[in-house]
C-alpha cells in the first residue's frame, strides 16, 4: 500500500518567531497574568494594573542577571530571599514562583521593602511559559 | 584627569547569604540618586552583585571598593580566599566550583564571571591560589553596550 504523504501541518503563530525580539510582544497587567496562571497574590497591597512585557524565566540568577531588561516579570522556582535580591538587581517589575512552592518568608519581608509584586502558581515552569508565551508575551533572554 | 566625585568601601560578609547582595542593592540606590543613565546604573549593579556574590560564595573576607569618577564607575573587589587557579577556564560560560549550597541560592551555574565581563567595559583579576583575588571593573558613563 503506498505510503501518503505526512499532512502539512500549519505552524502555530507562536513558535514561528526565530529570534527573541523577532515580533511585538503583547504587554500584559499583572491582574491578567494571575488569571491566566491561577495565581495567588503573595503581596497584598500590589498594584496589579501594572503592565509587562517580556518575562525571564530561570531557577538561575545569573541567568536572570544575564539577560535582563528592566520591567521584565521573573519566573522562577527558586523561593528563597536571593531570587528577591535579584529581582530588585535586575529591575523586575514582579515576580511569579511557580509549582506552588511555600515562599520564604525573608523573601517577603524583601519583596515587601523593595515593593516588589509577588505571584505564587501551581503550575510548573513549562506550563507558565507556554501560556504566557501563547498570550504574546516574549521572552527577555 | 579623571575627577573623583564619590567613594565608599563596603565590607563583605562571607557565608552570609541573607545578607548577601545588600551592598549591591545600596550601591544602586546610591547611583540613581545622582540620576545617571538608567543602563549604565544596571550594568555597574550587576557587576557589584555578581562580584559581592562570589565573595559571600568563596572567600573568607572581602571587601567592595565603589569609586564614582567624571568618566566612569570603578568597582574594585579584593578578597582572601582560595583564589582562581585558571582565570581563563573561569571566565568561560558554564564552568563552575560551585557547591550544592551556593547552587540552592539560585548561584554557581557559571555565569557569575562572564557575567561581570559581559556588564562592563574594562576587567582585571588577579589571583593567588590560596591568598586571595582582586577584581577591578570599570563602566564609562558615556558607554552603552
């Protein structure tokens, strides 16, 4: 029996950037990211109208630091206080731990001093960026 | 002549991970008060808290020399510790000593030194294996990489 050919599948318009930078990003506020990402709001006096744009997403601070641009959103699943003091290094404009991991509580005290949103999600690191990703967002690396 | 406008020397805890970075932060605080270019300031802060890092990481006692000039920003670090034994290998992306400890603190992934080479315009180390390392950076005010 003849073999048919593979279907040509379309792209999604997500993955045909090839370059960060390559396309508009879509900002977002915070408040729409804690719906997209069922999150919990860690910072209770937030101001959660402020808008993104581009997110770093790394358990490495370095990595963080290497690529950083001011305003970025931070995700990472590192949750004790140097994943703040990087923020603040680095100019974030909020932070979202992801996995549902129990956040520091001398990270918070940070946050809270810096006045540096904090987000906590269930999701895992994959998740959080394909749906950020899939909303426009793109990322600082 | 360069002109020499501000100066201050911090003392860096080692093992301190609590503590680790406050000196960066302050550093930061100090720069946009005198509201220079918002880029030069991340770039100079990045090199302080990678450096104060690797100090707090590696070394028995340090200390962070932070010198304002009319052309550039000075970061000069000086510790007693173990010292590079290959600056070379240490310079490059990925290599790293670092310990479960420091890597649990989100460090020690081998970005730390291209890192500070990446942010700033000038570097020098110097190393003594079993002394010691002197890192000196510098960052123009008119520069923008």
């Amino acid at each position: 029996m003849p073999l048919s050919p593979a279907p040509v599948l379309a792209k999604p318009k997500a993955l045909r950037r090839e370059r960060p930078g390559d396309e508009d990003t879509n900002p977002m506020t915070l408040e729409e990211i804690k719906n997209l990402l069922f999150c919990q709001v860690l910072t209770h006096d937030a101001d959660l109208s402020v808008e993104v744009d581009t997110v770093l997403a790394s358990d490495g601070m370095s990595e963080i630091l290497a690529f950083h641009r001011p305003g970025a959103l931070m995700i990472t699943g590192l949750t004790n206080i140097q994943s703040v003091r990087t923020a603040d290094i680095a100019d974030v404009r909020a932070i979202v731990y992801i996995r549902g991991k129990r956040v520091n509580e001398k990270a918070m005290d940070l946050a809270r001093q810096k006045k540096i949103p904090v987000l906590t999600t269930k999701l895992g690191m994959f998740d959080v960026c394909g749906i950020l990703r899939e909303h426009g967002m793109k990322g600082a690396m | 002549m360069s002109e020499e406008l501000f100066k201050r020397t911090f003392k860096i805890q080692s093992r301190n991970f609590d503590r680790a970075g406050e000196n960066s932060s302050e550093i930061k605080g100090i720069l946009k008060g005198l509201n220079l270019d918002s880029e030069i300031i991340r770039r100079a802060v990045v090199v302080a808290f990678e450096a104060e890092m690797n100090v707090v990481m590696y070394a028995r006692v340090g200390t962070l020399t932070f010198l304002i000039t009319d052309e550039d920003i000075h970061i000069d670090v000086m510790d007693e510790g173990p010292g590079i034994p290959d600056i070379e290998q240490a310079m490059q992306e990925g290599f790293s000593t670092a310990t479960d400890e420091m890597r649990e603190m989100g460090f020690g992934f081998g970005m730390g030194l291209p890192n500070i080479r990446k942010h700033s315009d000038t570097l020098k180390i110097e190393s003594q294996v079993g002394k010691g390392t002197a890192l000196s950076a510098s960052i123009r005010l008119n520069s923008n990489a």
